[in-house]
C-alpha cells in the first residue's frame, strides 16, 4: 500500500511522568518486556499507529503499559539520533508530565514491570533514555513551568 523510492524512519512517542515526592522528583519506568533491550528499564513509550495523531498515541502508549490515564501530557522534544535504536533509523516525538492524580501503575502490554524512580538515581537505561531524561526533566520542572 505505501511504496516509495526511499526509506522511511520509524516514528514512536516516549513518555517522562514525574510525580513530586517530599524528596523531590520521581520518574516512571517501564521493564522491557521485549527486544531490544528486552529487561531494561525505560521510558513508556511504543510506536505511533497510522491513523492516529501523536498526542492520541502517547495517551495510548502510556495507558497501554503503566495504565496511567488521568496526567495532562505536554510534547517536549522531538530526537533523531540515527543510531538511537538498534532496529533502524526511529524518530522518537517525547511528551511529559506531572502525575498528580495519586494513580497507582499497573505493568501492561509489553512492560514486565513499572515503577517510581529517583530522578538522581536512575538505573541504567535502554536506548538513548538517560539523555531524554536528563533534558526532559529540565523542560518540565524548568522552561515550560508545569
């Protein structure tokens, strides 16, 4: 149905939820449940359907794998590395927010585990997540003023 002379970048939404602790600032993490990185903690987060629009995917992404729902989610940033996923060239669109509904997650979809983390004890992460993060955060406790 799509045939084009050239090659196309898969396209994926990647979601940093922060809640407020009395120590500062926690990050929900998802465990791989699958390859690459199949064990891994990372970022909710999958690949945009064709007929959705990026929003409606990140909402989706992250209700599928921690069933967290109710979180005003704002897009960050957009990342390109060519070599950010060792399944070819991915396009990753980031949305963050600020989790204050007192949802608990529960593991879905392809996600073994979820679960709270420090923001300045993160273990260590799939793909270019440590990067994402370390930006994201920034963005939604800094410049965009959540």
């Amino acid at each position: 149905m799509y045939c084009y002379e050239y090659p196309r970048p898969m396209v994926c939404v990647d979601m940093v939820v922060l809640r407020k602790t009395d120590n500062g600032h926690e990050i929900l993490l998802i465990e791989r449940g699958n390859d690459p990185y199949k064990g891994s903690w990372a970022l909710p987060g999958g690949f945009i359907e064709m007929d959705e629009k990026l929003e409606d995917s990140a909402y989706r992404e992250l209700a599928e794998e921690t069933q967290i729902t109710q979180i005003e989610l704002r897009q960050l940033k957009t990342y390109g590395n060519p070599l950010r996923d060792p399944r070819g060239r991915n396009i990753s669109v980031v949305y963050g927010g600020i989790l204050i509904s007192g949802e608990n997650p529960v593991a879905g979809d392809d996600a073994n585990r979820v679960n709270w983390f420090d923001v300045k004890q993160l273990p260590p992460l799939a793909f270019d997540h440590d990067f994402i993060i370390f930006e994201s955060i920034n963005l939604i406790l800094g410049d965009l003023g959540f």
